[in-house]
C-alpha cells in the first residue's frame, strides 16, 4: 500500500518529535502493509515555514536511518500545504513540494472557517495542470454545510483524501460518518493515514482499507490505497487512472470481489489483486 499524506519526518512540524518516535512509526508503517510513504510536513506560512529543498534534505536524512536499520520503507517528497495566496507561484519556482514532484498537490482547507474563494483557488491550480488532492475534507468543522462545494470540486476534477482514522472511528462519530459519505458516494479518491505519532495518530491503513471494501467492494478499497497513490507517484494524469464509482452506485460495486481487479493499470503495473 501507498500512504501519500504522514508526518514521519522527525523535528520538521506536529509529527514526530525526535528520530526515535519517527522509526517506530516507519517500522509501524511497514507492519501495516505499507511500502511507500510521501513524507508531507506542513507548509503553513508563519507557522511551518517548510520549504520543498528542506523537505527534500530531511527525507535523505531519514531514508539513511532507514537503510542502517534496515527498515524497507520506500519514501518520497510531498507537503502537506495550507490554502494560502500564491500557492502556484511557489509551485512554479520550487518553494512548495508537490507529491512525488509529481502534478499533484496535498491541499489542506483551513479547519473551522470555510475560505473565501476555495472553489476559484482550486480551479486556478486545476488551470495550470495542477491536481489538487484534498485532504481530509471529513473532518472540516464546515464540511457538513458545505458537502456541495467538495462535490461540485470533484466532479470538475479535484481529488479528495479521506483519513484512514475517520473512515475506523478513531476520530469520533462525525468524522466517520462523513468519511462514510464521501467514499460511499464515490467522492473518495484515495485513502491516507496522516500519521502524526504512533500511539495517538497511528500510521495504520489496513484498517481502513477493510472498512471502505465493506462500503465499495475491495478493488475499490484497493484503487484506494495503491492503483491511484502509484499512479500519483508516477505522475499519470487522472484519465490514466480508475475514476472513482459514480453515485449510487457504490453498494452495486461490493458484489464485484469475486471478479479480479484488473484493467489497463493493473497491467501497466503487473499487478492482480492484492
């Protein structure tokens, strides 16, 4: 599996706090089922003023500590980025980190107040190729009120990131039935642990993928955390990759498990059901 949004890297942002805590959370990560992780810190201006360079530096520091323990776990580049003006210049001239340094952009809304002009911000990212992928619009103080604005994103062709944890209950009863929405409704395009810490944001996938297979059927569940992640780390446009079930039509699909997961991705990658 792919989780492409944890705070892993140690003494960057609110993950871990020290090098010890980060390699209990990688060995946790690979436990789980997890191979490759997008270490995503927060660029949030005048509080994580993390830059891609930055990012890219404690990443080849951590991949070293890895590889003397011999902990097998592939990582590469992201950020975890706050709606801020001139996101896409920063973009342009290599300040904010896209995934995998790939068209697509971790794009985080602010968590109590819904932004002015997030519609137009993201549909001027959309413009100059960018892909912005949500993150856990669930757990929005706001989203409940605006669930339209995310579904109205969606269908013009952002990405929405739903957190592992919100789709098992770990962040409490609204979370989860929100996260139950958006995947039952096809708006759930991958799913992501934002891990912060072992014990209390816990870099677990699994579980969440067994809970969206009880939702959408498990090839589904599996474009979730690996066909689209790798098509993201392989920077496929979003046409390349399985479009997401259309509304309603979810409870159909979790009658599909006896068929393989296949199609041109799974050929592309060599992969079967996994």
């Amino acid at each position: 599996m792919y989780d492409l949004h944890c705070h892993l890297l140690p003494a960057i942002d609110d993950g871990p706090v020290d090098i010890k805590t980060a390699l209990e959370m990688a060995r946790m990560a690979v436990a789980d089922g997890i191979t490759t992780v997008a270490c995503t810190p927060h660029i949030y201006p005048g509080v994580y003023e993390n830059t891609a360079l930055d990012i890219r530096n404690a990443i080849d520091s951590f991949r070293r500590e890895l590889e003397e323990r011999g902990i097998p776990l592939t990582l590469v580049e992201g950020a975890d980025v706050h709606l801020a003006p001139h996101l896409d210049a920063g973009i342009r001239d290599g300040r904010i980190a896209t995934l995998a340094g790939s068209r697509y952009l971790l794009l985080e809304p602010p968590h109590h107040v819904a932004p002015p002009r997030f519609e137009e911000t993201v549909f001027e990212l959309m413009a100059q190729g960018i892909v912005p992928v949500i993150t856990h619009p669930e757990r929005l103080s706001w989203v409940d009120s605006h669930f339209d604005v995310f579904a109205r994103i969606a269908a013009r062709g952002a990405w929405m990131q739903i957190t592992a944890g919100s789709l098992t209950g770990r962040f409490g009863s609204r979370p989860r039935a929100a996260a139950e929405r958006f995947v039952g409704e096809g708006l759930c395009m991958i799913l992501a642990t934002d891990a912060h810490h072992p014990q209390r944001r816990p870099p677990l996938l699994m579980e969440a993928r067994e809970a969206a297979e009880k939702l959408v059927g498990r090839e589904e569940a599996t474009h979730m955390v690996l066909t689209r992640p790798a098509g993201i780390v392989n920077d496929l446009p979003p046409e390349a990759l399985p479009a997401a079930p259309a509304s309603g039509s979810a409870c159909s699909s979790q009658h599909s498990d006896d068929v393989p997961a296949g199609g041109l991705i799974s050929r592309m990658f060599g992969w079967a059901r996994v």
